[in-house]
C-alpha cells in the first residue's frame, strides 16, 4: 500500500480531515445560535458529553500503549469536566424559573 505523503499514514489524514470539518461546521452552528440559547443548548448536550466519558472508559480499557491511555485519560477528563459544568449551568438556570415563596401574611402588613 501506498500511502499519498512518506511517512504519513492516511487514515490519519482522513481523521485530521474530519477533525477539522468537525471545529468549522461546530463554530459556525453556534455562531447562529443567539446568545439566549446558549445555557439551554449547553444544558442539552450533557447526554453527548456522557457518552464521550464512556468511550473514553472503553478507550482506556483496552489501551495497550502509553498514547492511547494518556489520549482516554484526557478525553475523560476533560468530557466529565464539561458534563459537570454543564450540570451546575443548568441547576444554575433552572433555579431562574422556580416560583419565589410567597411572603408570609405578617411579613406583608409590616
């Protein structure tokens, strides 16, 4: 097999040709989303950002060489980073539209 430039192998090519359609097509979609959006689409995604921490737990559990653990330890980290986060954001804005208790009969008159 061939490959189109020495030393480089060409599904790594490819994987850095996703990768970087991946970071334009995501920071053109979220460019549009306006500004009100953000929290809940953030909020949203958590699910996405789980399933990224168990691929980096199957990554892990079967990594053989030290860049393979090193590249799950940090997609893991970084993954639960954001689905914590996310969670405290979401908390965070639903605490916005829960009713405030309503003062009590001796607090109004005063």
């Amino acid at each position: 097999m061939t490959h189109a430039l020495p030393g480089l192998h060409v599904p790594l090519v490819i994987e850095l040709t996703i990768l970087a359609l991946a970071i334009f097509l995501g920071v053109e979609v979220i460019s549009k989303v306006p500004a009100m959006l953000h929290t809940p689409l953030m909020s949203g995604t958590n699910f996405i950002h789980g399933i990224v921490v168990v691929g980096a737990i199957v990554v892990l559990g079967v990594a053989d060489d030290t860049t393979l653990k090193v590249v799950g330890f940090v997609a893991m980290v970084l993954a639960t980073a954001n689905v914590v986060g996310g969670w405290f954001v979401t908390d965070r804005m639903l605490e916005m539209f829960k009713r405030r208790p309503e003062p009590k009969k001796d607090e109004r008159d005063a």
